[in-house]
C-alpha cells in the first residue's frame, strides 16, 4: 500500500507501555500492510529500543507523506520533544504538553486528509488532568477537537461490539445521569457507524437492561420502563432495528451474541467487563462519530510494567489493522 495515505500512532503516556508497543507493532508489519509513523519523540523511542534490546531503526519525517518510503527499513517518526526525562511506570505532569501536542497534531492532520486515520496510545488522564486537561478522557477531547460533534466509545474485537451509553462516570453518576436522550443518541450512532464503518447494511442493536433482571417487572428498580423501553421505541420508529431491554447476564455468552452487531450498554463497566474477558488482547476501542478514524488499544498505560519489556502490543496492531479496514470503507 505505498500509495495509499498512512496511518498516525500518537505517543501516548510517555512513562507508559505506548513507545514499546509502537515499537513492537512496527516489527511485526507484513508486506501489504498500510504505512504507520508515531507521533513521538525519537530520542524517547530509541532509548527504550536500546534498554529492551530490540534492534529498530527510526527516522524522523517532515510530513505523513514521506513515511511510505521509510515505513519498510525504518519506524517514521514526526517529532514531538518531551519536556523531562522520562521514567518508566512514574508519569510525569511535565510531559502532559508533548503528550497532549501528539493527539491535536493527529487530529490536525486527520481533518486536513493527511492521514487515513489515528491510533492513539493510551493516556494516563490523572495526570493529564494534573496539568490542566479538562477533560474525562480521549474521546470527549477528540469530539471536541472535531468541533463538539456527537460521538460514543465502541469497543469492538471479532466476537463482540459493545457501546456504553455512559463512560467515565462513577457508579453513582452514571445510573443518576441515564436517560433515554443518552440511550437514542448512542443507538443512533452506533447503527451508523456499524453501516458506514463496519460495512453492516442493517444493523441490529441489542439493549441491555440497567438492573437485574431486566428490573423483574419494577421489583428490582424502573429505569427499564422508564428510561430505556422508551429509547427502544423511538429507535425503532426511526427504523432502527434495537431490541431490549435484555439482561446483562445472558446477554454476552456465544449463543446470544449471534443475535445482535453491537450490545448498548447502560455503564462503562456493564460493556468492558465482557469484552475483555472474551478477548482481553484483541480487543479495540473506536470513536464513532467522528468525521475521521479513530481507534485504539482497549487497555490503559500498564505503569506497572512499563519498561519491562512485557507489554503485549496485540491490541495496538489490531487496532492498526481496524483502524485501515474502515479507512477503506470510508474511502470506498
């Protein structure tokens, strides 16, 4: 694929496993593959590179344009400079500029049509947050840097697609804060995101109830017929084939996951949990409603092996290689 339009990693929590498996991502590329550069700093990479014993050259580039000419005897590099030194597994908010500099840099490029797509490393929001970040995680940022569209965390390996209708929330906050607006806005998006993203002509949605038992009738709690019955009826209106609410507890072994693309889910948790124990390495996370592609690992920064050498980079390449497949179909 030379000619096709490369992909850009971002950096990422510097003391994280990000550079490490951007590294190992490279290493494993096949003939065929799309092109990827990082958005990071190369002096960052190369030490890790050396403390690891892992033999990858790395060179800089100007611009995403010259990274397919690089991509086949070198890992590109656009240069993003770390403000301090970097220890593994100890974040510092002194880096929170060049890691935040990484993803608008992307998402610059994303919009002016540079790059068919971004992978982003994950972030360590704390001390993000530390420094000033404003925001719960990537993908509120990233909707906000596409101009406040309206967008819902996928997270998706070949066996499941999950959506939670509300993300980085506490417990409390999320069950307070459901409601059925929140509920049509990510059926509404998931459909179209399975349609134009995942090539599915008539997706099925799968809705899954808040409490046990689907509420048992309102003995275990009403927000099933008050908030989410509602959602599922106004999604069908719309032609939306949804159907729920069903009980989170059967709603994700094999046999009932054939019935449904995609599984809406009330909280963050009610989506991870199952996705992570069916493919814990494969699994990826995607933004849809984004005018661009945008995917990632579905794991967080691993500051406790950081610098060890352990970090599987399985979920970064299937990322990458989610990442190109809807880059296609948008492009199609």
């Amino acid at each position: 694929m030379s000619g096709a339009a490369p992909l850009a990693v971002t950096m990422g929590e510097p003391a994280g496993v990000g550079g490490e498996l951007s590294l190992k991502a490279w290493s494993t590329r096949r003939p065929g593959d799309r092109p990827f550069f990082v958005l990071d700093d190369a002096a960052r990479l190369a030490a890790i590179a050396a403390r690891l014993g892992l033999d990858i050259p790395l060179r800089e580039v100007d611009r995403p344009a010259d990274a397919a000419a690089v991509f086949a005897d070198a890992l590109p590099v656009l240069p993003i400079r770390l403000r301090a030194a970097v220890q593994a597994g100890r974040p510092d908010p002194g880096n929170a500029p060049a890691t935040l500099e990484s993803i608008e840099r992307a998402v610059e490029l994303a919009q002016r049509g540079e790059i068919a797509g971004l992978v982003t490393n994950p972030i360590q929001k704390k001390t993000l947050q530390d420094a000033g970040f404003a925001h719960p995680g990537h993908t509120e940022y990233l909707a906000e840097l596409a101009g406040g569209v309206d967008v819902a965390m996928m997270l998706a390996c070949p066996a499941l697609r999950v959506v939670p209708v509300t993300i980085h929330l506490s417990l409390a906050d999320a069950v307070r804060t459901l409601d059925t607006e929140g509920i049509v806005r990510a059926g509404r998006i998931t459909a179209g995101g399975l349609k134009s993203l995942f090539g599915i002509a008539r997706p099925r949605l799968a809705v899954a109830a808040l409490n046990p038992h689907a509420g048992e009738q309102g003995a275990m709690g009403d927000e099933e017929r008050r908030i989410i019955v509602p959602a599922i009826e106004i999604l069908r209106r719309e032609g939306i084939d949804a159907t729920g609410p069903a009980p989170a507890d059967t709603l994700f072994h094999a046999a009932a996951r054939t019935a449904y693309d995609a599984a809406i889910c009330m909280y963050h948790d009610q989506a991870l949990i199952p996705i992570k124990t069916v493919d814990f390495a494969g699994g990826v996370n995607v933004t849809l409603g984004l005018p661009f592609v945008r995917t990632s690992p579905d794991h967080g920064t691993a500051l406790d092996i950081a610098g060890t050498g352990r970090a599987d980079p399985t979920s970064l390449i299937a990322a990458l290689h989610v990442a190109d497949d809807m880059a296609r179909r948008r492009g199609a």
